[in-house]
C-alpha cells in the first residue's frame, strides 16, 4: 500500500506500507525500511496528513 505523507505545506514524502502489526508499522522510504509505533502512525492517520495514494 502505497501513502503520501503531508510533511508541511505542498513537501510530501511517498511511503510504501510493508507489514502491520498492533505495536509496530513498517514503511519504505527512499528504499530503507522504517519502523515507528503503530500508535504514533494512528496519528498521523488521524491528523489527515496521510494519504493513500495506491496499493501495490
């Protein structure tokens, strides 16, 4: 699944959301794996500041 996140103003960054479990999320940024806490990607969900964008 493919998002954009809202970093401020019209700067965005593309992430592609590999696997998700109930305590971490992890994402594909320029080609590295990211992981964050699940609660703190919830957030920014909820902020409206992530967009899905594709899945695939």
């Amino acid at each position: 699944m493919t998002h954009k996140i809202r970093i401020a103003g019209d700067l965005t960054e593309t992430v592609e959301l590999i696997e998700q479990n109930r305590y971490r999320v992890f994402l594909r940024r320029n080609g590295e794996i990211v992981a964050m806490q699940a609660a703190v990607w919830q957030r920014l969900v909820d902020s409206g500041r992530v967009l899905e964008v594709g899945n695939g």
